[in-house]
C-alpha cells in the first residue's frame, strides 16, 4: 500500500545570495592525499583576498584528477560557514578545476544544495585564480545562489503537525 500526504500549500520564500569569496589552498597543509591522484581537502575560505582576511569557513572534500590526459580536477566539497552570517550553514558544490595556465585560471562550479540558513541552495559560482605557486593557490568565487531561509522550511513542518 502506497501512503503520502498532502498539506495545504505555502510559498517558499526565495531568496539571493550574491557574494565574493576566496578560497586558499596551500599544498602543504589542509590538504591530504587519500590515494593516487585523490586529495582530500580542508580549504580555509576567507572573505578577504590579504593576509590579514578572516577564516569564515572551510572548503571540505575531495578533488581527484580523473583523467590523465586532461589537466582538469573532478572537485565535490562542501562549502561549511563557521563564522559570520551564514555561520552553522553550508553549500554543496561540484565541479572541475585545473591550474591559472589552463583557461586563464577561469571556471565554474554547480551549487547543488544547502543546509542551515542557505536551505534548498541552487546556483553557480564562478572562480578566478588570482594567485599560484609552487605553495599554494587561491580562488576567488563569484557566488550567485538561490535559497530557501531555514525558517520556511521549518514552517512547512509546523503545517504537516497541526490537526
């Protein structure tokens, strides 16, 4: 026997965030090998480019070069916001990368979910590699996402319990 319900509809609210981040990856550190050719990443994310930007989360995943004939990364990470206004929320995103020299550093990941306050997140970001050398590299995202606020989702709840 199939059972489901249905409650009455509500709208859920849809709301942008539009926002640039940056990603630093140093070789070194925050990064392990799990395996040949498979990282697994712990990328602090800053809100600034400089030295002196703030850690408002962590990139937190694997990248695996899939394909040695081509020079691009196959990257799943979670984007955890530990700090600042989406602190206790993140986005999960897929996509590939590769090094500046390849597209001039340019590409584009998929936002396919969210959690906590960037509930039902949906989008795209575009990233740049504005710095890399034999250390380290950084990535500053251009992040455009739709979401659905944490308190819609849990209003939907509220109706599925009333009598």
């Amino acid at each position: 026997m199939l059972a489901f319900s249905i409650s009455r509809a509500t709208p859920l609210d849809d709301n942008v965030l539009q926002t640039i981040l940056y990603i630093k990856q140093t070789f070194g550190q925050d990064q392990r090998s799990g395996g040949t050719d498979i990282v697994i990443m712990n990328w602090p994310i800053k809100d600034g480019p400089g030295a002196n930007a703030n850690t408002i989360g962590h990139a937190q995943g694997l990248t695996t070069h899939a394909d040695q004939a081509k020079p691009f990364w196959v990257t799943m990470m979670d984007m955890v916001f530990e700090d600042g206004r989406f602190a206790g929320s993140s986005l999960e995103v897929m996509g590939l990368h590769s090094s500046k020299n390849v597209n001039n550093g340019q590409g584009q990941w998929s936002v396919m979910g969210g959690t906590g306050q960037l509930t039902m997140a949906r989008g795209v970001i575009n990233y740049n590699i504005t710095q890399e050398d034999s250390a380290s590299r950084t990535f500053e995202l251009c992040i455009y996402v739709h979401y659905t606020p944490l308190e819609a989702t849990q209003a939907l709840c509220d109706i599925d319990r009333k009598p």
